[in-house]
C-alpha cells in the first residue's frame, strides 16, 4: 500500500511538473502565427504572449490590445480566438459565416475554436453553435 501510495504521488508530481506556462517574446511565436495576425489584425498590437506547455503539447497564447485572446498550436496553426466584440469575417470558416449570418443574422461572432473534431462560435446572444470540421452546422451547443 505504501509503494503504491509512493507512485502515486510521483506520478502526480511529475504530471504537475509537464504544465508551464510562460512569458515569452513575441519573437518566439511561430512565423505562420506573427503573419495571421498581422492579416486579420491589422491595428491591433500584441501585449503578451503566453507559451504554454501542457502534456508534451504546446501552444501559444496571444494577447492583443483589443481584449481578444488567440490561441497557436506549436506549428502556427490558430486553434481558438476569444472577443468580447464582433470578430472580423476573415477568421471565420466561409461556411460558418455563411450559416450565422443567414440564420442568425442580428448577431455576431465573439469566439470560435477549433478542435480535432468540430469547430465552435459563440454569438453575442450567449448561444454557442457547434460545426464538423467542414463548417457544417451539428447543433446549438448549450
């Protein structure tokens, strides 16, 4: 019991040990990130951007003077972006926008994520809608 108890607690340790988050330069983003900012976020500038190492994955958290929040994989790839305002069409999914402002069209898009399975956005009005990875609308996601 006491070796099991002893494993245990150094598997949390180590585990503990995987998760670091840290400020780094915004240098140290990768490029394919710095251009997609500069794109979509043309005015804003960024203010900190977090490395965050988390299981043997790493992403990148930017964060920029307007309040939103992106989010990089280690490759550059975007995966998520928080506002509290409208975000810009062009970070959007063509598809995606295309459903919202058909179906939805006094709202706007405050955030969007992506994982390996589906994309979300959450609309002004507090709903959050759920897509597949082709931008095609699953449900309303409460």
């Amino acid at each position: 019991m006491k070796q099991v108890s002893l494993l245990l607690l150094a598997s949390a340790f180590i585990l503990a040990s995987c998760e670091k988050e840290k400020v780094v330069s915004e240098d140290k983003l990768p490029t394919t990130s710095n251009t997609y900012i500069t794109t979509h976020f043309p005015d804003q500038k960024i203010v900190q951007v977090v490395k965050d190492i988390d299981n043997l994955t790493t992403t990148f958290e930017v964060y920029l003077d307007n309040g939103v929040k992106l989010e990089f994989s280690k490759s550059g790839e975007i995966l998520e972006i928080n506002g509290n305002d409208k975000l810009p069409d062009s970070v959007i999914p063509t598809p995606i926008l295309e459903y919202v402002t058909t179906h939805y069209p006094d709202q706007f898009i405050k955030s969007w994520d992506k994982d390996t399975t589906n994309q979300d956005v959450k609309l002004s009005n507090g709903l959050t809608l759920e897509f597949d990875l082709n931008g095609v609308f699953l449900r309303i996601d409460n």
